[in-house]
C-alpha cells in the first residue's frame, strides 16, 4: 500500500472543490490546523543543505487531532510531510493542555512506523500463543460474526469486552454495542482513581471530577496526587503549576491579577516522585496513613479557630483522638510538623488540598481521599478560584466522559467465567490484560480456557498472543474518535480526532468494524448502531454541537462547522468555571480505619509501592524507545526496572547500586537492580511499573520486571477498586549485578568497590 497523499477525498455537499481543498490542505483528507500558528521555532528556516539526504523537501501541513497517549484528552497538532507524520505538538488554543505535549503524546509519531506493527488480519494456526497465518478482512469478520451468532442475544455475559477506559463517541459506540450484545464490558484501568471519584461524589456531591485550580492557589498540600508525573492529566497540571510557580508573572487562567505571591506546594506521598521533588516540602508518610494525617490537620485547624467554611460533620472535640502528638508515630510526621501544616493550610489563602494516587491506593483509600477533600471545605475552598470548582457536564447529553474503572470483583468475576466456560468469546481493544492484571488473578491461565478470543490489538502483545483472531486497528493517527477529559479544565470540551495521515497497513478503525460486525449481526445490535461508519457517528455529534452552540467553533452551515470542528482540533465552551453545581457537602467520619496489608511484617518486612511510570504508563509506552530512553525523573534510569533502596537499608543488608535483588511477596517474587535512592523511607520499596513484557514488540520483550506480579489482590473497601499499595514484601541478595543505565553518576558505580558504590550513590 502505497504511503502518498492518495485520496484526496470529495467535497462536501454545499462546497467546490476548489473551497474544499482549500480548507482541507493538499493532502490526506484531514483538515489542517488552523487555530493558531505553528510553533515559533518551527518556521524558522532551515538550510537544505543540512538536512539528511532521505529527507524529501515538500510542503508541510499541520492537522489538529486528539493525543490517545493517556486517557486526559490533550488536543495536537501532527505535522506531516509528503505523507507521513513528522513530528506532534499540543494544539495551542486546546483548554486541557495549552499547546503543551508530553513525550508520550510526542511519541505517537514514532509509534505510526514502528517496525513490529501487525500489517493485517491474523488467525491462529497451531497451538495458543504459537503461530498465525494471514487471512482477509472478509474471512475475518466472516469468523467473527458467526461466532458472535452464537453468544449475542443469548444469556447475557456470554460475549466478554476489554477494553481501556474510554470516553467521547468510541465509549457511546461500545456502550451501545455491549447493551444490544448483551455483553459485559470491563475497563482496564486500574489507576483509574475510583477512590478519589468515589469521595468526590460523596463528599462534594459532585457527578464528576472537578477541576483542581492549583494555577490560582497560594497554598497546595497534595496526598499521594503525584500530578507533575502522571495524574490524570499530568500535561494539564503541569501548565497550571506553571503558572502557580509564577505568581502574577505567570499568565493567569480565571482569577484576576491581584499581586498574588508564587504558589507554596507541599507533597505528602512515601515516595520521592517528580511532584515530590518539585515541591517546596515533601514529607514520606506512613503508606497508609494519609487520610489519618488528614483528620490531624483539620482537627488542629478546628481545635485552633482557623476554619473559614462548612465543617463537613467535623469537631474538634470529635477529632480529640486525631490531635497531633496521637497521630505522629502512625503517619511518621512529627506533632509540630502537623501543626504548622494545619496552620499554613489555614491561612496562605487561597489554599487547595488534593488527593489521589498512593493516598487512595489502600484498602481505606476513598476513606482517606474523603478527608483529605474535607480540608477544602474547612477553609472554604469549593467553590472558589484556587480552589475545587464544579465540571460542567460534557457538552452533549448522551457523550460520555472516562468509563468507570472495573472492580477488583469485577475481573475475578471474569476470570470465574472464563474457567467456567461462560465467556466463550472475548473480544479486547486498546488493554492488554494478561500484564495488565496483577498475576493473582489468574487471568491469562483463565483466557486460555475461552474458546473464541479476538484481539483488536496494532502490535503482538501478550494478550494478542492467546488470541485466535487478530485484527489490527488503525493507531490513533488514522483514525477517527473523540475524547471527553474527565477532569475537565473548567470548560465542557469534546477533543476531536481525524486522520491526519493514510493507514500504513492493511488495518481497521475499531468503531468500523464494530459497526460493519453489527450489521453483520443484523436484529436489534443492527438497529442499535445505525451509523454506516464511525466518521458518520462523529459528524452527527458535531450537528448536535453546533445546535447546542456556545462555544469555540460557530458556522452558517454545517459543512463549515464540521471543517472547522477539525481545524480547531475539537469543541469547547470558553467561559470560566463557576461554582455551579456543588451540592451539600457530605459528613466525614472523624475516626479513619487503618489499612490492611497482606504478608506479617515479621517475614515481609517492607511495604510495596508501585506506581505508574512517567512515560511507560502501566506497560502501554513500552514498545517505544523514545519512551524507553526518557529518564525516569528522579533517578534518571531508562531501559530498566529498579527498586528504590534507603542508602542506610542499603548498606546494612550491604548492597549496592546495580545489585540484583529478589523481591517476594506473598503473591509472586520478581528481580530487579537495585537504585539506592537517597530519599528512599527505609521501610519502603518502590518499584516502577511498565517493564517485564514477553512479547509486545523488540523493544518491550525480555525486559525488567512487572511489579504487577506481586500485587495482593486486596480492594478498596468503598469502590472494590485494586488497593495496590497493600502489598508487604521482603528483599534477597540474589548475588548478581548488572549495570544500572541511567543519566545521573556519571561515574560507572558498578565498576568501584563496594563502600565506594554507595559514597558515589549518596553524593549523585
Ligand atoms: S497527558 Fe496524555 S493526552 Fe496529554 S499529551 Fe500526555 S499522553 Fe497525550
């Protein structure tokens, strides 16, 4: 298949073609960006002659789209070039992120021509996880659609759908789909935030996330909310803490200029994450603790006259038993600490208290995330500029925003199914649960047992591997879709995604074949799904924007709305965030239950923390060497799996950097080198999550180790949602070292002795 600018596609009704090409570009059937200029550095002129000679000189183009790199709805602009996509910046007028990208949103060219890409449909020929032989997208769907015969329309279950979160047209579509099918459908999403939605909602009283107005704060005291690296929408915080970081010498968003200070952050998580290291003061709780520490804060402000607003069922005399000098051997922070927090807390207004990420991770984790948001109401933060401000719902009725996270409960359901033979079809798009799922669950023996699995997958991942039906989807950058952030920035945006360049293989968009199966099917799965192609579903979304009206994109007809729908790379309203929308605040109990872990602290002496690596995500990023080669920002170790050592736990046990040591849990043991981490808490072991991959192309196979091994499978006791820092485990010398690579130390450590290892560690 041939990678030029062929099919220039056909004008619309109402235009010329000469109208068309001109708002369309030269090129691909996108429509170029035209929201505002490319980036300044980018037309600056570059002299031929130092360009690569495969570098074919034509002109360029910028279509806007939406960044499918996380689940935040990021809108960017892809510059192509003869055809093929160069290089992605954000979309600069996009509300989410401002016109910034991170470098997995940067990253989504190299994976458009990533060499391990599946070129077409595949059907298993011998045993599961052995080999495949090409077949048609005829004989394909023809497979699908007489195995579907059987399970649609019977009990319902039958028909099992994986998925990733999803938000935006491609959730109405499966949400429509799974109804009609009769199917259950399950999101991939462990680190979805549940708890925090959870808490939210019972405390707040609020449908949604709301937006988190850190840009305006003069004070931000964040649980476990490590939003600087990968927190919901890491590229929306970043540009806010920017601006808080700044003051008035920032650019504000909604609050007036009023010669406000440069914000105060103050992290509260037992690992040093990026935001840790970013923050003014971070202080290493007790793994969970934080919502103790929480109800010690608000019951100094209670106790000391300091709370400016509802008091969410709290007293100080209900929160006598949380005082300062009763919590401080529980959460490790000193009574004083506790007290000055509490104090500058109170005062330094506009202050905001965030919470999320390992402070939700435990089994009391939406207990903790509640009282954490309490806070917010104590000095009159809801509500407020630099504070929480109600989400405006997405802008259309039936749009959703991110798909609820599935249970803990719900994926050991699964797994009971499929033993069971009750699934006998498995049908998985944009997830890959066989390393996706802690090993405990025993989700990949359990697949083995369905008799029917069909991956959507682009590249031969592990759970693509057990499949018998392989047909690969478009990636994000030839295909159609929306995205509906959940949180929004304030405004209700719909982030719109075009084709900006010609599938490169013999590959489908989902929604298509989606559609093109329930056709197939016909009957009521048929009449549920009446659109001929995901792109007419999105168009008639787009009709619906432009009745509602309000917001960026206005037009006489409707052909111009829509090519200007993707000019602009999306819709969105533009006025600021009210307080609309918050309820009666919910009660907070003063008393908070300790989290549970598995494994005796006598013979599983640490506590496992495992977190979302900055690029890699869970294991998503993997298969990507720009993502491989980023530094993790701490350490600065790429390529690799690590485990976070304290320099004193270090020498005691007498190891150094590069050691490989054994980590065991009751659940799995892995093995990993280890990173002596000056800010380690020596009763913590942290691990970074995204390695250990079997399969899922060159760059991601054979490769560290997957946390996700060790996990307990143990629940947040409100939302049933994984508690994944409830996990104790121990460390063995397994006598072996490696090299461990990374940017920071120059000096080869692994080459020095040992008591010279951990001098150059320490000084690094
Ligand atoms: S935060 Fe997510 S959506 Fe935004 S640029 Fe990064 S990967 Fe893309």
């Amino acid at each position: 298949m041939t990678e030029s600018a062929a099919g220039q596609g056909t004008p619309p009704r109402g235009l010329s073609r000469r109208q068309f090409l001109a708002l369309t570009g030269t090129g691909v059937g996108a429509v170029m960006f035209t929201g505002c200029q490319p980036p300044r550095h980018e037309l600056q002129a570059q002299s031929r002659v130092l360009l690569a000679e495969d570098v074919l000189s034509a002109y360029e183009n910028w279509y806007a789209t939406a960044c499918r790199g996380c689940d935040a709805a990021c809108g960017t602009i892809v510059r192509v070039i003869d055809g093929r996509a160069r290089k992605a910046e954000g979309t600069p007028d996009h509300p989410v992120n401002q016109g910034k990208l991170c470098a997995r949103g940067q990253a989504a060219v190299q994976e458009q021509y990533h060499p391990d890409r599946l070129q077409g449909p595949l059907a298993r020929t011998g045993e599961r996880g052995g080999g495949f032989a090409p077949i048609s997208w005829d004989q394909a769907l023809d497979q699908l659609v007489e195995r579907l015969r059987g399970v649609v329309g019977g009990p319902s279950g039958r028909l099992a759908l994986l998925t990733r979160a999803l938000s935006g047209h491609g959730a109405l579509l499966l949400d429509r789909f799974a109804g009609a099918a009769g199917a259950q459908w399950l999101t991939l999403d462990l680190f979805g935030e549940a708890p925090l939605r959870q808490a939210v909602s019972d405390l707040l009283g609020l449908p949604r996330l709301p937006h988190f107005d850190i840009a305006n704060a003069r004070y931000v005291l964040s649980f476990g909310a490590n939003f600087l690296d990968t927190w919901l929408a890491p590229v929306q915080y970043g540009v806010q803490y920017g601006r808080f970081r700044q003051g008035d010498y920032g650019v504000q968003t909604f609050a007036p200029r009023q010669g406000r200070p440069r914000g105060y952050l103050v992290h509260v998580e037992p690992r040093f994450s990026g935001t840790a290291a970013n923050a003014d003061e971070w202080l290493p709780v007790r793994p969970g603790s934080e919502g103790l520490l929480a109800l010690s804060v608000a019951q100094v402000i209670l106790s000391e006259g300091l709370a400016r607003g509802g008091a969410a069922g709290l007293s100080a005399g209900a929160l006598a038993a949380n005082a300062p000098e009763r919590v401080a051997d529980a959460t490790g922070v000193a009574a004083d600490r506790i007290r000055t927090l509490a104090r500058d807390f109170a005062t330094r207004q506009p202050s905001l208290a965030l919470g999320g990420g390992l402070a939700g991770a435990h089994t009391n984790g939406t207990a903790s995330l509640r009282a954490i948001l309490a806070l917010n109401l104590l000095v009159g933060a809801v509500g407020r500029p630099g504070g929480i401000l109600p989400n405006p719902a997405p802008p259309l009725p039936d749009l959703p925003a991110r798909t609820a996270p599935s249970r803990l409960a719900d994926w050991q359901a699964l797994v009971a199914s499929l033993r069971g033979g009750q699934s006998p079809v498995v049908m998985v798009a944009g997830a890959n649960p066989v390393h996706g799922l802690p090993a405990a669950l025993g989700f990949r023996d359990a697949l083995l047992q369905a008799p029917f699995v069909v991956s959507f997958s682009s590249f031969l991942d592990e759970t693509t591997l057990l499949a018998d039906l392989v047909l690969p989807s478009h990636l994000p950058l030839e295909d159609w879709g929306s995205a509906v952030p959940d949180p929004a920035p304030g405004n209700a945006v719909v982030t719109v995604q075009q084709p900006v360049v010609q599938p490169l293989y013999d590959t489908r968009g989902f929604g298509d074949v989606l559609l093109a199966v329930a056709g197939g099917l016909g009957g009521p799965l048929q009449a549920a799904l009446p659109w001929p192609t995901f792109e007419a579903l999105l168009r008639e979304g787009a009709r619906a924007l432009q009745a509602r009206g309000g917001g960026n994109v206005e037009a006489p007809d409707f052909e111009r709305f829509w090519v200007q729908l993707l000019q602009q790379g999306g819709w969105w309203t533009t006025s600021p965030p009210t307080a609309a929308g918050a309820s009666s605040p919910g009660a907070v109990p003063p008393e908070m239950a300790a989290a549970q872990f598995t494994g005796a602290p006598a013979d599983y002496p640490y506590h496992l923390v495992v977190f979302p690596h900055n690029t890699l995500g869970h294991g998503e990023g993997a298969h990507l060497p720009w993502l491989q080669a980023t530094p993790d920002p701490t350490t600065t170790v790429v390529w690799q799996t690590w485990v976070e050592v304290n320099p004193r736990l270090a020498e005691r046990l007498g190891l150094a950097e590069g050691d490989v040591v054994a980590i065991e849990s009751p659940n799995g043991r892995v093995e990993v080198p280890v990173y002596v981490h000056p800010a380690a808490p020596p009763d913590v072991l942290a691990l970074p999550l995204g390695q250990g991959h079997t399969a899922y192309g060159r760059w991601a196979r054979g490769r560290g180790a997957n946390p996700l091994d060790l996990l307990a499978p143990l629940a947040d006791e409100a939302t049933g949602a994984l508690a994944y820092g409830a996990t104790r485990v121990r460390l063995a010398p397994t006598g072996r070292r490696v090299a461990v690579p990374k940017f920071e130390g120059t000096v080869p450590a692994y080459q020095l002795p040992d008591d010279e290892v951990v001098k150059v560690t320490r000084e690094a």
